[in-house]
C-alpha cells in the first residue's frame, strides 16, 4: 500500500511539469493493445509453520530469498484498465530454519492480474509518457513441485514501467502472493506457538526486473469530436443549399428573359443574346474555374461571327487580395486567356479588343471581382 501510495503520488507531481489533456479514446479491436513481459525475479518466503519462533522478517535474510524468473501475457482493454495471465517461478526456499542452510523447493505459480494503470485514469492518456504506475491483484494456483502439493494463491502488487521506445518498456514489478497453509508440507516447527493472523498462511514477497513489448497497435486514438463534425457538416450544407438558391434563382431570371425575347421583335432578341457575359476565375488563376461560364460565350461568339461584330474582353482581379501591380498582371492575363477562347469558337483574333481593368471591388462576395467580362462592341 505504501509502495502504491508512493507511486501515485510521485507520477502525478510528474505531471504537473507538463499536464496532460483528458479526452475519450476510441475502442480499439481485439488483436490491438497486447504484451509479453519478460522479469529476473528475486523472492522472499515467509512460512506458516515459523508463526511465533520469532525469526527475523528481513527479506535480504538468506534462509529465505531465491532467485528465478517470470513471463507474462495480457492485453490492455482501455489505457486504464488490463487482463494479464502471470507464470513465476522455479526456485523456492523452504523456510525451515535460520542456519542460511540450503532448503530448496521448486515450485510454479499461475496467476490471473487484473491491472489498473493510475497514470492513465487519474492524469489523462499520453502515449508518450515515461512513466505508469499500475497496481494489480490477482488469484490462481501454485505448485510445490518438491512436495507435490497445490495451493489457491492470491496476489497483489505495483507494476512500475518505464517507456523505452513505442514497443519497449523497462518494468519494476513489486508481487506479494498469500497461499495455502500447506504449500510447504504442513510441517511444525519447535517452540512456534498458536497465531490465526495473516501468518497462518505461507507467503512471498518478490521484487522482479524486465521488460515488456507491445504487440499490434500500442497506442489508443482520441474519440472523434461528433459534435464539431456535424457543425461542420451543416455549414457546409448551407453554403451548398445557398449556392443552389443562387443558381435557381439566376436559372429562373434567364428563363424569363429568354420568354420575354420570344414575344418582342427581333431588335430585342438581339439585345438578349449580346447582353455581356462574365467567366469566372479561382484565386491568383488565370484558368477558368468552369467550363460551363463558356457557355454563353459561345452563343454570344456564334452571333459575332455571323454578325462580324467587334467584341471587348475586360479582365478583372479583386482588390482585396495582391498587390496593384499583381492585379493589373493578372487581369490582363485572365482577358487574354478568354480571347483565345474566342478565338477557337470562330472569332476573328482582330475583332477581339483586350482590356485590363487591374484589381477592383464592385461586386459581393470577393471572388465575384475575379472574372473576365465579354460583350459585343457598340
């Protein structure tokens, strides 16, 4: 518990010096998010048979530490909480006596850890923190193989580890494990007098070093912010349904003036179709931004070539945007560009006057004043 303590403690002082942002992480699938783990273990026994002989509690005791090794496999199912199944062992000591004799046992110890990661749920995500603090608990089975006896066994610890890289990561596992009372063969110990506390079962204490690898996707993605898509998407929605208006709108004014033009002499049919027609242009462009704006330049090209008229070509920028010496570059260009355009719809090139009316800010919105404007010379 105070290792627990300390540790919470200390990561989120951590913290403070760069906090990190809560959010949601999406769900990832079921193969993302996985870890072997790999630890030297260092162990301490304590026996039930030794409750009341009054031997030291150290773990640096010899009569009572041994070496061996641990493995594990678990997933992570959110950056807070994790599954892992723990296998520790080989090398025991039978804590029969404080003579540093050798007492060996071998034994295995197969245990299922729910892991809580404090770093994550109480400082928010980061994947590139260096350090989490996990505590864990766990139960399963242990094995004394040298006296052939099975035990339940419960587990409680702090998994320290330290980022690496992405997939690596340096781990400070701190284990205790409570077993059964006849782990190590049930035997009595002279002079060990009556105890029901804790100490009527056997135990270990383990400090274990290693390292881990993530397998498949390591890391966790924020929650898509479904609100701001969808605020999003509705603005763009309207500056559709707005575009569509207009063009309605400009659809129907043409349909009226084209059945206007059917029931008036043919002086104002004349008028109709030499009513001066705009091409439009993207920003700094100086090539059309549709085709269909060529449209009408075609009728009104068709009715200067069969009519030998003179047509004037005026180039427009908005000055809003550039400087005067761009603009004036610019629209020049843009009413060239629609002069040839003419050209390969018939028109004489010597029937075609260019003109350049530089950076200008007659019409609303902005983008309007980019364009290059086509009519029949009077």
């Amino acid at each position: 518990m105070v290792l627990a303590f300390v540790g919470v403690a200390t990561t989120t002082i951590a913290q403070e010096a760069d906090p990190v942002q809560k959010y949601s992480v999406a769900t990832n699938s079921f193969w993302s998010n996985w870890f072997i783990q790999g630890n030297y273990t260092w162990t301490a026994f304590y026996s039930n048979e030794e409750r009341g002989a009054g031997w030291s509690q150290s773990p640096f005791k010899e009569f009572r530490r041994d070496q061996g090794f641990s493995v594990a496999i678990g997933k992570w199912f959110t950056p807070g909480l994790g599954l892992r199944t723990k296998f520790n062992g080989i090398w025991g000591k039978d804590v029969a006596g404080t003579d540093n004799a050798c007492h060996p046992n071998k034994y295995w110890n197969i245990q299922e850890q729910a892991l809580f990661n404090l770093s994550n749920l109480l400082c928010g995500y980061s994947s590139t923190r260096v350090w989490n603090v996990s505590p864990y608990a766990g139960v399963g089975v242990i094995r004394n193989c040298t006296y052939n006896n099975y035990e339940l066994a419960a587990s409680a610890g702090l998994l320290n580890q330290w980022r690496l890289s992405k997939r690596w990561q340096f781990n400070l596992d701190v284990q205790y494990n409570l077993m059964g009372d006849d782990f190590e063969g049930g035997r009595e110990i002279a002079g060990a007098g009556s105890d029901h506390s804790i100490k009527n079962h056997d135990r270990a204490l383990s400090i274990e070093v290693g390292f881990t690898y993530n397998l498949g996707k390591a890391t966790w993605d924020k929650t898509p912010d479904v609100d701001a898509i969808k605020a999003l998407s509705q603005s763009q929605i309207d500056a559709l349904n707005a575009q569509l208006n207009d063009a309605n709108a400009e659809n129907d004014r043409l349909k009226n003036e084209l059945a206007d033009a059917k029931n008036k002499p043919a002086e104002k049919i004349k008028e109709v179709v030499t009513t001066p027609v705009s091409v439009f242009f993207n920003l700094g462009k100086t090539t059309v931004a549709s085709k269909k704006d060529l449209v009408n330049v075609r009728e009104l090209a068709k009715y200067a070539a069969d009519n030998n008229s003179n047509i004037v070509v005026t180039g427009f920028a908005d000055s809003a945007t550039g400087s005067k010496d761009i603009n004036n570059k610019l629209s020049a260009k843009r009413a060239e560009r629609v002069k040839n355009e003419l050209v390969k719809m018939g028109v004489s090139a010597d029937k075609i006057t260019v003109r350049s009316a530089g950076g200008v800010a007659d019409l609303t919105p902005d983008s309007y004043n980019r364009r290059a404007l086509v009519q029949i010379a009077e």
